[in-house]
C-alpha cells in the first residue's frame, strides 16, 4: 500500500498523458467533479467504486483494470486515480501541524474552508511535489540507459536502424522533451513516442504496444542525447554480420525461389489471377525480411500481371519474364552471399540519403500524374536549377496496395497546396520562379519536404535565359547521349524545328506525332492511352492539328526521352511555343557528318540483322515463359536449336552456347522422372540478361540509323 501512495505521488499529470492522452485527463477531472467516490485498500492496491464502473488500481499504474468495456487506460481509471492522489493529499495535510491561522476541519483552503475540493490541473498534478516528479525521471532515465543496445537494434531490425543512422549522420535529430514522461517527435515522419515508466507502457502513435522499432529509435535519440550512447558507436554495431538474421533471410530467399520457380515451371497460359496475389505476398516477405530492392521488384511483377489478367494493351511478356528471371538471380546470389556490405547492396535501400544542398535557384517547368508497377501514385513536378544546368523532382505518391487507402481523384493534384510554404497551389508553382533556403535533396535530385526548408517566390518563370536557351537541344543525336540503361529518367528541353501531324493507333491505343530537328532527324512524341493521359493526348492532339499546316513552326518540348523499337521517343510533360525561344545560332551546331556515320561501326543492314535475331530469341523466350518448363512444346525446342545455330553463325557464341544449354536440359527433361529445374533457370537467366545488353545497344544503333540525315539542309 505505501508502495502504491509514493507512486500515485509521483504520478503527474504529464505522466497520467503519457498513460493515455490529455483529453481522457481533461475529462476525468470534471468527472471527479460530478463523483463520490469510494475507495478499499486492499492486497493488489486500491478499488475505486465510481457512478459507472469499478476500477481496480494496481502497482503500475498501467496494469490498473476497469470493469467498462475499454482495454486501455480509460478515463475511469484515470479519474480513480485523480482521487487516490487527492485523498493521499487531504491525508498528508491533516498531519501536518496547523499554522495559526488554520481551524480543525480546514482541510487546505482557509478562504473557502472546503476539505473536499478539487485541485485544479498544474504541472505536476494533485498531490505531486517537485521532488517526486524529480524521482520519477530519474527512475525513467535508468531504465532508458540501462536496457542492452543488441535489444534496441533488434526491434528496429535492419531498415529501421540503418534510417535511423542516416538521419542522424544529416543532422535530422528528433525533438525530445523531457518530464516525467519523454516525448520524441521525430522530423522525418508524423510519429510521436512517450516514453514512461515502466517502460512496456510507454506509448507510440503506430499504436503498438511491444518494443516497436519508432520506440526503440526514440530511446537511441534520448540515449545519444544523454551521452550515454555515441553515432559512431552505433555505426560500429551496424558494421556486424549479426545484423543480418541468416535464418530470416534463408526463409525469404527459399520462399521467392519457391514462387517464381512455380510459375516458370507452370507458364504463363495456366497461371490463375491468384498470382498477382502470389507477387504481393512475396513482397510483404521482402519488406519483413528487410530487403526493399525485391519488395519493389515484386510488387512491379504483381502490376504486371495484373495488366496481364485485365487484358492490358501495356502488358508486355517480355518485360514480366525478364523481371521473374533478374529477381530470382538476385535471390541466388541473395543465398550465397555472407558479407554485410555486399548484402546490403543486393537488398536495396529503403530510403535515398537527403543530404543538405546550397540555396536554390529553381523554376518550375511542369509536372504529370504517376502511376509506379512498384504499387504507388501520385504527382512528379520538375524543376531547373538553371547555374547549375541541373534537374530537381517533388514526388507526392500514395500506396495504392493496401486496402482501404484514401486516395485523391485523379486530376486533383495540381490544385493542392504546393511544398515549402509556397502559398500558391501546385499548379501554380509549376511556373513560378522561386528560391529554397536550407533544401535537403539527394544525389539525383529528388527534393524533401523539410519543415526546415524557407522558399521565396521571386516571380514567373523566364525561359528565354541564356543557360536555358544552350541547354535545349535541337541535334537529336545528343539526346541519345541522354538514354539511361537502368530506365531512370534524364528530362531534357528538346527543340522542334518542325512538326508533322500527329495520330492515335487504336490497336495499340497510343497517340505519336512526329517533331524535327535542324537536319531533318525524327523524334516521336508518344503517349500511351489511359484515364491519367487521356487530357495530355488531347492537348496534343489539337497541338498537332494546329501545326499540320505550320510544320516549320519553332517549340520546345520538355520531356523524357526513352528508346522503343530502335526509335528515339520522347514521353512530353509540357511544352513551350516560340514565344521566349531563340532560333538557336549557326555555331551552336557541327555538320552532320552524314548518313554512313550516324550508325557506327555497324551498317544499317548489319544492325536490323542483327536486331531480328535477337527480336526471334526474345519471341521464343516468350514461348517458353507461355507453355513453362513443365511441359515445354517441340516447335519451342526446335526453335532454341535453329536459332543456336544462327547465333554461332552471325558471331554471337555466348548466346549460342546458353541456347544449346538450355535446350539439352529441357530435352533430357523428357527421360527422367525428376527434373531439376536450376541448370535450365540458369542458362534463361543468362539469356535474357544478354538479350537485355544486346538489344540496348542495337536500340542506340537503331535510332541512329534511322534518323534521316540532310547535310547542309536546314529546316
């Protein structure tokens, strides 16, 4: 029983926040107005009898019950408590010698002479000295600094530790305010942790009750701010081989090789809609296992077969087939790699590093609707950072795969609130003029949303600037400098010399209208059709009905450019008409060097060849992905021999010995009982990876050969 009087003393009303939230303490206050308590000591503490419940009070606190139907700290136990302390108070008066001015009976307001009255909230609460909340964290502290750091590291597993390392390498540290209870508010995500004692009833806004990894990162923030803890401590301990749990990874890694091996076995014609499901589940297994490069991966695949299902004209085979076999070689190498660094590389970061840049200069030049296959979307916006000739994203994606997530109607977007205090919609700070002060981006480019970071609008953008006017570019050829291998996107300012009229193909359901540059080369504006394009392909629709009969009309298109079909294609966000664009001088140009040179080491001829071959492997590739290693069709094995022989024959002997490989395997596979599906895995994975090679390169070769060039000609 004393033990419980000291603790309720001690108990504030930071601490009873802490337990629950200000609103529930507000309420019992007023509660404890309007009631009578009554209150029995006994064995395990205090029963309070109240007008609605009984609540049984115990030793701590947070392990106190309620008869009502609430499994947390109500408002009940929280007004039982209220009393307990009173009464604890009224208590300590009463043995207290009297001052001279005091009555018998008084019991603490000598104008009022009420012994009953409620003492209104302070800092510490009824009943709570200074002293006893000095003790309460002080008790608080040792138990922080004395709970084992492998335990800490544990419960912010992988992920969690290596964020947290990161943001405190960039100066990002959480705000802590101490009491009886620690409060940590962490910048880089709206979450909040109070830490109390007993620690197992400290609370956190992801509302789990364990030690979860938000917790686990508050008390590594309060410990580094105690000294009791150092960054490079905890960076040395990030360096151990026991971060990685070997059985948690070997249980992820043989449940992907499991998934994908199944679907290859079985081919893509007798797979149900269930394996989209199968691909998110792999996902949620890499998300737990710490390992984001194959969550996305999956969570891509899923994507893709779900545009498979649905019948999408944008699903590709090849593309799916070549992401099941890149994930299942990264999950081999996955099972044979032991050291740390290595391991983290294969697994992917959860989080680029934001590092602090300069102040910027930017200017908004557009931005567009994103859907990812990696299960998110949102809204992408660009700017130039025109002294240093450099790009700079805002991303704002939502998930999109899990249930029950509120998403904006499409469209909405650009009229939301824009970042960085800009009081202007997003719209409209896409053409605005304006300057970041303390900015954190990374390497890339992509900018953070940081309370730190102050903008200023200076005004509307200008693009007739000189560093704008050299940065377009009006040589095709240079932009093919521009294609990235890994499919990251690399904008540039393209100008049109000329246009030609544009057109919808309803087979494929994509609008493309050609644009020309000086020497008559052809770049392909191209959109594929859906709800989220649907206004862009009308914008340019009627662009290019307008300019049919203008086809020497000067614009500039800021946009992506990306290779398809060995053509030079450019995906447009904006574009930007004559006005505030130079016609860019003779010196900003070399003659084209002619027809011959445009394709390289290769002829035209050689190149398409070549491009066949390689276009017919693919196509027998997908074949195969169709039927499946299970029961793979005689035309598929006679096509892998033939087109053995043809590769031996043009030059490409890895991509014959692979073909050969991979059809002897499947055809032993007819005369055994058991069949071991690894060595045939691994010559398609060989092959698909020296496809992808081979057709990037015979893309660059191909865009080169087919722009037409006319020396000396201008447009």
């Amino acid at each position: 029983m004393e033990e419980l009087k000291a603790l309720l003393r001690q108990a504030d009303d930071e601490y009873l926040t802490g337990l629950s939230n200000k609103g529930t303490v507000k309420r019992a206050y007023k509660d404890l107005e309007q009631e009578k308590p009554e209150a029995v000591w006994n064995a395990e503490g205090a029963q309070v009898t109240l007008k609605e419940a009984v609540c049984q009070v115990r030793i701590p606190l947070g392990s106190s019950v309620c008869s009502c139907p609430s499994r947390s700290i109500c408002r009940h136990l929280i007004t039982a408590v209220l009393y307990l302390k009173q009464e604890e108070e009224n208590q300590t008066d009463a043995e207290e010698p009297k001052s001279p001015g005091e009555k018998d009976g008084d019991g603490g307001n000598a104008e009022t002479g009420s012994g009953n009255s409620v003492v209104s909230e302070s800092s510490t609460g009824p009943g709570t000295s200074q002293d006893d909340a000095d003790t309460l964290r002080a008790g608080l502290e040792e138990e922080i600094t004395s709970i084992p750091l492998n335990r800490l590291k544990q419960a912010c597993k992988n992920k969690g530790y290596r964020e947290f390392l990161l943001h405190m390498e960039e100066g990002e540290f959480p705000v802590i305010e101490e009491g009886s209870v620690v409060t940590v508010r962490f910048p880089w995500e709206d979450t909040v942790v109070k830490l109390l004692s007993p620690l197992a009833y400290s609370t956190c806004t992801c509302h789990r009750r364990e030690l979860c990894t938000h917790k686990a990162q508050a008390i590594l923030a309060f410990r580094l701010q105690k000294k009791t803890l150092t960054l490079q401590l905890l960076k040395e301990q990030l360096k151990d081989s026991e971060e990685w749990d070997f059985q948690e990874l070997a249980r992820a890694v043989r449940a992907m090789k499991e998934g994908i091996g199944l679907q290859l076995l079985t081919g893509l014609s007798r797979l149900s809609p269930e394996a989209a499901e199968s691909m998110e589940r792999l996902a949620v297994i890499s998300h737990g296992a710490g390992l984001p490069a194959f969550e996305s991966g999956f969570r891509s695949a899923a994507s893709e077969y779900q545009q498979y299902f649905q019948r999408s004209p944008a699903f590709r085979e090849e593309v799916l087939l070549e992401r099941l076999l890149f994930l299942y070689r990264r999950a081999c190498r996955l099972e044979r790699e032991k050291e740390p660094d290595k391991l983290r590389e294969l697994s992917g970061s959860f989080r680029d590093a934001y590092r602090p840049v300069s102040r910027l200069h930017l200017m908004g030049i557009g931005g567009r609707n994103v859907i990812s296959k990696a299960g998110y979307e949102g809204e992408r916006y660009y700017f130039l950072e025109a002294e240093q000739r450099k790009w700079y994203t805002w991303t704002d994606l939502r998930p999109t795969f899990y249930e029950g997530v509120r998403r904006p109607p499409a469209g909405s977007g650009g009229r939301g609130q824009a970042p960085w205090g800009l009081n202007c919609s997003r719209e409209r700070m896409a053409e605005l003029e304006f300057y970041l002060s303390q900015a954190k981006a990374t390497e890339d480019g992509r900018l953070s949303v940081s309370q730190d970071t102050k903008s200023e609008i200076v005004g509307g953008r200008d693009l007739s600037r000189k560093e704008i006017q050299e940065m377009i570019v009006w040589d095709y050829r240079d932009l093919l400098k521009e294609i990235d291998s890994e499919g990251r996107e690399k904008p540039a300012l393209v100008g049109a010399a000329g246009c030609r009229e544009g057109r919808f193909d309803t087979v494929r359901q994509r609008f493309s209208m050609e644009i020309i540059d000086r020497y008559g080369r052809s770049l392909y504006v191209a959109v594929n059709y859906s709800k989220e394009e649907k206004l862009t392909i009308r914008v340019l629709e009627r662009l290019s009905s307008r300019l049919k009969t203008q086809e020497r009309a000067r614009m500039v298109f800021f946009g992506i450019p990306y290779l398809e079909e060995g053509r030079l294609c450019l995906y447009p966000v904006e574009y930007f008409e004559q006005k505030g664009f130079e016609k860019p001088e003779e010196n900003h140009f070399t003659d084209c060097p002619g027809e011959g040179a445009c394709v390289g080491e290769a002829s035209a001829d050689t190149v398409k060849t070549l491009e066949q071959c390689l276009l017919e492997m693919r196509r027998t590739m997908s074949d195969l992905f169709q039927s499946g290693l299970s029961s793979v069709q005689e035309e598929t094995l006679s096509q892998l021999c033939l087109l053995a022989r043809e590769c031996e024959e043009m030059g490409l002997h890895r991509a014959g010995e692979e073909l050969w490989r991979l059809a002897k395997e499947l055809e032993a596979k007819r005369h055994r009982t058991e069949f071991d599906p690894e060595p045939a895995l691994a010559a398609w994975m060989q092959l698909m990876e020296y496809l992808k090679i081979s057709l990037e390169r015979t893309a660059l070769d191909g865009a080169l050969a087919g722009m037409r060039c006319e020396t000396g000609k201008e447009i």
